[in-house]
C-alpha cells in the first residue's frame, strides 16, 4: 500500500478549507497529530482566532480498561466557544470514538454554534455514526494496521504504517 | 516484598506515602495535576473519568479542609461521594476498622479515603483489601497518625514547581513542630525524591525527631540562621494541644523564636515563597503581615490541592 504523503493531504485540506472559513471559524486540533495539522492550517489560512487545543485523555471511553494516559496534556480553548463555528482537527478518523469525546469535552466550554470535522485520513471501520466534512484521502486499512503521524525537527509531517503484533 | 501501593505492573494503584516511590510516579502526578488544573477554570468544571464509581471519605479524625477538597476532587472527576464521619458511628458501637471496610465493600465502593489517627490504618485497609484479591478498590490515604499525608505533600511540590520551576537549584526550609507532622515527613521524601539539594528543617530540640539528619534534611535550631537564602519557606501547625506537655513553654515563647515574622522572612531570598499547609494560627507560627503578604501562596496551595487530588484519585483508579 502507497503510504500516504501528509504535507500534500494538508495542502488539499487547506484548498477544501479556504473557501468556508470565515472570521467567526475557531480551529480546534485534537492532540497530538491533529494539534500539528491545526497549526499549519492555521496559519496557511490566515485565520485570526485563537487556535485551540484537546486532550481528550479525560473524556476517553476506555478509561476502566486503559486507565489514564500517562501523557496527558493540557487542554486549552483560548476562546468562548459560546455560538462559536467549530472547526475540529485531527490527523485518522477510525472508530469516531474520538471525535465523539472531543465533542463532549467541548460541550463542557460552551455551546458551539456549529462543529464541523476535518481530517488528513478517514481509515473507514466507523464504529459512531460520525462523518468528516473534509477529508484529505479516503482509505481502508485492517485493524491490525495503524496509521501513525509523526513531526520531525523542521515541523515536516509524515505517516507511518505500523503492523500492531497482537491481531484481534 | 512489593511496594503495597503498585500493582504487578508497577503502576501507582493506593496512594498510601511518598517514601519509596519512583521519581517519575512524583512527575506523572504533578503533570497530570497540571492538566487537571485548567478544567478547575472552565465553565463546566467537570470531567467524566470516575462517572459511577463510589468514592468514599473516611474521616476517622476530623478535617475540613482536606476532606472538603478531596470531596471536590471527587465531584468533579463525576464520581459519586459519600463523606462518613467515623467519630460518631460504627466505630464508636465498637466495629473494627477491617469489619467496617468489608461492609463498604459491600456496598461496591471503588476509593476510600482514609484519614486515621493511627499511623499505617490506610496501609492496613489496602493490604487487607491486596490479601481478599480485590483489585478494583483503591486506596488514598488522607493523613494517618504521625506517618504521611501524601496527597499534601504532592500538592506542595505542585506549588514549588508552579512557582520555582525547577526543583534542581532549591533550598527549602520546614519550620515548625517536625515531631509531629505527617505533613514534614511527606515533603521532605517528596523534596528529596525530586532532587532538591537541600532541605532543611528548623525547630526547637523538642519538636525535631531523633536521627532526622538520616533523612537527608540539616538541622537548624535557630531560624534566622536557618532561613538565610531559601528560596521555599514551609511553615507547619503548631497543635495547641502539644502545648499541654512538657514540649513548649507558651504559644509566646515559640512565636519569638520560631514565629516567620517580616524580620525573619528578610533572611531567605528575596523571592522567596511562603507554604503552610493549614490551618494557620496567626500569632503563633505565622505573623498575619507575612500570612497575607505578597510571597505567601498558601490560598493557592488549597486551589492547587483539588487538581492534585483529581490526579492522584484518577491515576489510581485507572490502575
């Protein structure tokens, strides 16, 4: 399989993007891959809104099997997200059991007029009725498979494939 | 024999003392406090992590306070807490302490929080519950006897990093009623598990236990000389009723030596803070100047409690 590129699916998110952001659009990234994508979407379009930030360690549902991720970030909505037009961010739509607890967490700030989702790679295997609006590249991968972004020194982002060893 | 307070994969799963945990447990819970701390500024002060579990408070001596911000701690991680007062139920019609655990268990809780007169009561409960093989119900203890507050010494070095930074560089001074402080014992493994250089403690004779130098700790007896370049100034409660023996002369007497005083305070650094873990007795170890001066962060020590204790309640019971 071709390993998708993620500075080219960036720039065709940011050609989707342009034409709908507007003043009021505030750009939220889910940490960690979706906060570097945001970034450069960010400042690619110009906006001039705070950028925002997710952690969703805290809203995750896996937490009585998982525990607490070690890693945790912190969140940061710079902004009222009251009547707010939400753009959130993140690098893989799987399951949407993500994007469902970033929208619970944002709920806890406020409520957003809107909320719409971007994402590099929709990996399809949906286990929410979630749907991204903009996708960069749509394409289907086993379960064992994972899609990994990685940031290197000069603020480069590239996917990795991973073959996770325990199949289920 | 294994640490009781992790599991077999090493994890942190009872907070019952800070000596003989790894730094990086220390680092994990302050970092996750820190996560915790910017959900105390939103509008919805909430987090859904311990929905439907059944934290218990277990005061078995009183404290406002600590129960007050572990109850908070609790509410807003979404967990379900039930505050009993021991004093004045089972224990005084003569229940034993592991009869009065077993029938709470019952009751599927999934945290005690314990606060004991007794030294090693919160080790007893999580070795009783580690003997049952019973994984899913966690240990926090709250201050037992003379031994350990954990949870308060944690959110003491929340608030030196918060305002130091850096733990690598500091002097820090514990002042006070060493002897009988589970709060002192708590900061000073905490300090010197994190890499403090120095850590000093300043008392009168009476009031330092024998061998503390053992610790880690200089021992200073006078506390201008003690207080000479600190950067961290903790100040402890001197309990009234320590004045009834033999170990003090008068209230008087220790605030003239041992009070922090404006005059007293000018002896550490500049920019130095002051910590006392509360309640205060003006007066007496604390001059009200210094109290609510500029380098007192003693109300941010209780905000910052909260965050702590939604770190340390979560990380246990996610282990």
């Amino acid at each position: 399989m071709l390993i998708p590129d993620a500075e080219v699916l960036c720039e065709s998110l940011r050609r989707q993007i342009a034409p709908v952001v507007s003043p009021a659009t505030v750009m939220i990234g889910v940490h960690t891959g979706g906060a570097w994508i945001a970034a450069k979407l960010h400042r690619a379009l110009g906006l001039t809104t705070p950028l925002g930030l997710l952690d969703i360690s805290f809203y995750r549902d896996d937490f009585a099997r998982v525990g607490l991720n070690p890693q945790v970030k912190k969140s940061a909505i710079p902004i009222d997200i009251e009547n707010a037009e939400i753009l959130l961010i993140d690098d893989v739509l799987y399951t949407g059991r993500t994007v469902r607890a970033a929208m619970n967490e944002l709920f806890d700030y406020g409520r957003p007029k809107k909320i719409d989702l971007a994402v590099l790679v929709d990996r399809g295997g949906r286990e929410l009725p979630v749907a991204a609006r903009f996708t960069g590249e749509t394409l289907i991968l086993e379960a064992h498979q994972s899609l990994n972004l990685a940031q290197d020194a000069s603020g480069q982002l590239s996917f990795q494939l991973v073959e996770k060893k325990d199949r289920t | 024999m294994r640490n009781p307070q992790l599991n077999k994969n090493g994890e942190l799963t009872h907070l019952l003392s800070i000596e003989g945990l790894p730094k990086g447990i220390l680092e994990s819970i302050l970092n996750t406090a820190d996560s915790f701390a910017s959900v105390g500024e939103r509008e919805v002060k909430k987090v859904p992590l311990l929905r439907g579990k059944s934290v218990f408070n277990l005061f078995f001596e009183n404290s406002t306070r600590t129960r007050t911000t572990f109850e908070i701690a609790a509410k807003r991680l979404s967990a379900d807490v039930i505050n009993l007062n021991i004093n004045a139920s089972s224990a005084s019609k003569g229940e034993s302490l592991l009869d009065t655990i077993d029938n709470l268990s019952a009751m599927q809780a999934d945290m005690f929080v314990v606060r004991h007169a007794q030294s090693g009561a919160p080790y007893l409960i999580a070795q009783h519950l580690n003997n049952l093989g019973v994984e899913h119900i966690h240990v926090v203890n709250a201050g037992d006897g003379r031994h350990a507050h954990p949870t308060q010494g944690l959110l003491d070095m929340y608030t030196i990093r918060h305002y130091k930074k850096d733990f690598s560089n500091l002097t820090v001074a514990i002042v006070g009623d060493i002897l009988h402080s589970r709060v002192a014992r708590s900061d000073i493994h905490a300090l010197t598990t994190l890499g403090v250089p120095e850590v000093r403690v300043i008392g009168p004779r009476t009031l330092l236990p024998a061998h503390i130098e053992q610790m880690g700790v200089r021992v200073f007896h006078d506390m201008a000389e003690g207080l000479k370049g600190v950067d961290v100034v903790i100040m402890l409660r001197l309990q009234s009723e320590r004045m009834k023996g033999a170990l003090l002369p008068s209230a008087q007497e220790f605030y003239k030596s041992y009070g922090l005083t404006p005059d007293k305070l000018a002896r550490a650094k500049g920019d130095a803070i002051v910590m006392h873990p509360g309640p205060m007795n003006r007066g007496v170890e604390i001059d009200s100047t210094v109290a609510d001066g500029g380098q007192a962060v003693i109300l941010p020590q209780v905000t910052f409690g909260i965050a702590v204790r939604m770190a340390v309640m979560s990380i246990t019971a996610g282990n």
